[in-house]
C-alpha cells in the first residue's frame, strides 16, 4: 500500500521556492498545490508531498512513486556544480543566493509535458493553466484533490471538437489528438542525443523547436537545454541582461549549464527581478 517517507533532499532546499511555479499562474490540476503541500496522482492513487526537515514528507510513498516525486521535485539536477559555476557569472553570482535552495521541478510524463507545451503556445500562461485545466477535468480521473493527467490513450479516442468546446484552437486540438494517435515512441527519446530527440519532435505536426526545447529542459533535464524562442526566457534575459541580448547567441556562455540558468532567469523574474 506504502506508508510515509522521507525522501532526503541536498540541502540547501527551499520546498516553497521549488515549487512556485505551480501557484504562479493558477491551480494545475494534475500538479495541485493543496494546503500547504503538492498534490499528484500516481497510479490511479494521490501522493502528497510537503516540506519536512531534510527533505520533504510522502504519503504515499512506493516503488511507483519514488520516480514520479524524484523526477517532480527535480533531483536529476547537480546543483553543488551549477553553484560554482554561477558563482563565476555576473548576474547569476547575484541571482543565485536570492534564490537559494530552489531545485526546479520536471514533467514527470512525456505525453503530459508535449500536450502541456501545445496548449501553451502563443497564450499567456495563466490562458494554458486554465485550458490544460479544463482538459484534465473532462478526460483525466479525479482522486481527491488532484487530477491524474489524461493518458494519451484516452486522448487518442477524443474527438478534436471535444478539444475545441473546452478552449483549444481548432490547430491546436488536431496537434493533441495527432500526438496522442501517433507512433512516436516517446520512452524511447531518453535514449538518444539531444538533436535525435528535437529531430523526432519537430517531424511531429505541431511540435516546434520551442516545444522540442522545453521537452529537453523540463522532461529530460538535458543541461544544455536553452528554450531561446520562448518569450518568457526572452522578457527574463532583457531584464537581467539588458534588452539587446542576443539570446540565442547568449546561450554559449552558460555551457554546460544552458538548462539550470533557464530555469533559474525565470523563476528569478517573476520573484527577484532585478532592482532599477
């Protein structure tokens, strides 16, 4: 059945500050952020993770959800060496200690992270939350509290108007539904180089280099993940960089650390942004 646990975390870790992003932009169903802890369903049973000393605390805690919360809270990363590294980096030796013990999260799913990039792109964050929301409702299963996100089995026998009456884009839900009925083998894409994986998404209708990048730095945590077409890495970089940064161009300089400062640029914006 699985009890509690503790899973450790190397300190420092800030639980609050890791998990921000799911409160930024709305309640995310499938991630929910429920009284002070975060909610996810893992085979068909609702895990909930909370800060506790030297970690975070775990109910359930199992074989099948040991990956699921390892991959979530972002444990693939090696902060101690990102650390050194932004300690020799300008803005990052200031934005780095303001956000100490932040871990970013990842997409636990390869499927759930593709369909949450299609519904994201060209609208606000706050306008995806609110579709992805809708979508897990009507095709996910509710536990308790959270959602499990829709297999793309379920997704595969959905009827792209269903997708249409729910808030997506007529292109948009043909994306989804394509994705879902497909033969890309996405458990496999772990397995290959970083351009393989982009080479095999982009072939995908409606899968750009936008999505094939944040699918390299929130799924896989590929280090040199650099999502420069995204706009809010754009808005982050003009911040901290000024605004005639090259950003594609500016990536080289964060080698082998393009993912991490990604993630860090962007949580900074939106909790430390720079002073004037």
């Amino acid at each position: 059945m699985g009890g509690v646990a503790l899973l450790h975390i190397p300190p420092p870790y800030d639980f609050q500050l890791s998990t921000e992003r799911y409160r930024a932009f709305g309640p995310d169903l499938a991630n929910l952020w429920h009284d002070g802890g975060l909610h996810r369903v893992v085979e068909g049973r609702e895990v909930r993770i909370e800060a506790s000393n030297g970690g975070v605390r775990v109910e359930p805690f199992d074989t099948n959800a040991e990956p699921v919360v390892r991959k979530l809270l972002g444990l693939e990363f090696d902060l101690d060496a990102f650390a050194a590294f932004a300690a020799t980096e300008p803005v990052l030796a200031r934005l780095a200690p303001a956000l100490v013990g932040f871990r970013p999260p990842l997409a636990p799913d390869p499927f759930e992270s593709l369909v949450t990039s299609i519904s994201a792109q060209q609208v606000s964050l706050f306008a995806a939350f609110a579709i992805r929301n809708r979508l897990i409702t009507m095709f996910g299963g509710r536990a308790e509290q959270a959602y499990a996100f829709p297999t793309r089995e379920r997704l595969a026998l959905a009827g792209e108007d269903e997708l249409v009456a729910i808030g997506f884009s007529r292109r948009k839900a043909e994306y989804v539904v394509g994705l879902a009925r497909s033969d890309l083998d996405l458990h496999a894409l772990p397995l290959l180089p970083d351009d393989e994986v982009k080479a095999q998404l982009v072939a995908q209708r409606g899968l750009g280099e936008w999505t094939a990048d944040w699918f390299l730095a929130r799924h896989l945590a590929r280090p040199h993940a650099w999502p420069s077409g995204d706009l809010g890495l754009r808005k982050a970089v003009a911040a901290f960089y000024g605004p005639d940064k090259d950003v594609r161009a500016l990536g080289a300089r964060f080698a082998p650390f393009q993912n991490l400062t990604a993630h860090y640029l962007l949580t900074g914006l939106r909790v430390h942004p720079p002073r004037d």
